[in-house]
C-alpha cells in the first residue's frame, strides 16, 4: 500500500521564519553533534517550542581543505551554493553551517542568500574576547590554517594565536580524517594542548568541527567552535 506525504500548511508553501536551516554533512557527525547542541542548549516546557530545523546534510560536497590547498582543482562552492539556496527557498530564517573549512567561501554564500548566515569565526572570536584570552592555541585543518580563518577573526580583537608544530598539525590532520571516515582514533590531545600551552596559550579553540569527538583533559580550557555556533544560532531566534 502506498502513503502520500502532507506538508504541515504553512503561508506560500515555506517554512516559518523561526526555522533554522543548516548546510551539514561536512563531516555528518559534526553535523549530528551540531543538532544534538542546539537541542541539549534550549530550554523548554513542551516539545512544541523547540527550535524547527531544517537539516541538508550534503556529504558530497567536495573535500574543502584539498580545494584551498590546491591539492585539487573541484570546487565546493558550487554545491554549497546550491545547498544555502534550497534552505532559501525552503524558507528558512536564518543558515549555519557547522564546517569551519567551508568558511572560506563565507563571502560568496552570504551574498547569495537573503537571510542572515551565522560566520563562525566571528562568533568564536566574540566569544574568546568575552572570556578575557588574549592569545589562544589553534587546532584545525590544514584548510583552515591555510585560508587563515580564524587568525583573521582574532586579528580583528587583537587576539593572538599559536599552533602546533608542523609534525604535530600532519598528525592532527590524519586524525580528522579518520573521524571524518567514522573511525575513532585513540587520540588525545593532551600533548598538543601542552605543547600549545607552553607557547603562553590561555585557552584551545578546536576549530575543526569534528575534533570535539576526541578525548579532552580537563587540564585545559577547550573552546569548541562548534558549540559557539550552536549557541550563536539560538541566540538569533
């Protein structure tokens, strides 16, 4: 027996302006720890007031971190594009994207859609200037690192930033990848959050959005993008 789908009526077909539309699967478990954070963060009295999302994980977008280093000519941007779009047209409020890499293109895909995009460099650097650091250790992506994501947004709040030595940083970019993957690496970052840390590093921010899955010692001060963003995106509502 078939079923037919009835979309909830809502005007012109479109969702309600209090949805959330999210650019995800880039990797798909940050973007289900992304939705996990916006859920555990709310706090409500019956389900209904809970924030709607509107979740496209497109995992196909191509790799960003070997587009920006040029270690291939394919460019994400097309597919992000055309993700911003559909949340568009889906009528969303407002777009995270739960990705720090795809932030490089951030210009173009802001200026492409109407409704505000959430930049989560800025609101991490806004946050690490709320809690007083002035100069933080760096994890990310080789992506990342290269576009100078981060180090521009702390820049612009006279925030300092130290990062890994280069043996260190290759290390760390195979253990992304095998999160990326689905593999759970037995990787702590202790070493590197010590290492950081005698550079004068008041606080980490793990600013690739799967390095939240590893093991973190409670001796440091980790400041998880992914969440800043999850919180940035509630506050907007």
């Amino acid at each position: 027996m078939s079923s037919t789908f009835t979309p909830v009526s809502t005007p012109n077909n479109k969702l309600t302006n209090r949805t959330l539309g999210v650019v995800g699967g880039m990797g798909v478990q940050a973007t289900a720890r992304f939705y996990s954070m916006l859920t555990n963060n709310q706090s409500v009295t019956t389900e209904q007031e809970y924030l709607d999302v509107l979740i496209y994980s497109k995992s196909s977008i191509p790799d960003r971190t070997a587009f920006i280093t040029g270690k291939t000519s394919t460019s994400p941007l097309g597919p992000l594009l055309n993700a911003a779009k559909v949340l568009e047209e889906a009528g969303v409020g407002c777009i995270a994207m739960p990705c720090v890499s795809a932030h490089f293109f951030y210009d173009d895909l802001a200026c492409a859609v109407s409704v505000p995009f959430i930049n989560m460099m800025d609101e991490t650097a806004k946050y690490v200037q709320d809690k007083e650091f002035g100069k933080i250790g760096l994890l990310a992506t080789d992506g990342t690192l290269h576009g100078r994501l981060f180090h521009k947004a702390f820049a612009k709040r006279g925030i300092d930033v130290v990062l890994p030595g280069s043996k260190a940083q290759q290390y760390l970019s195979d253990v992304i990848y095998q999160l990326k993957r689905g593999d759970m690496p037995t990787c702590a970052l202790d070493k590197i959050s010590a290492d950081l840390y005698d550079l004068d590093a008041q606080a980490i921010v793990l600013g690739c959005t799967e390095l939240g899955l590893l093991h973190k010692s409670s001796g440091y001060i980790y400041i998880e993008a992914l969440e800043v963003l999850a919180n940035a995106a509630l506050a907007m509502q």
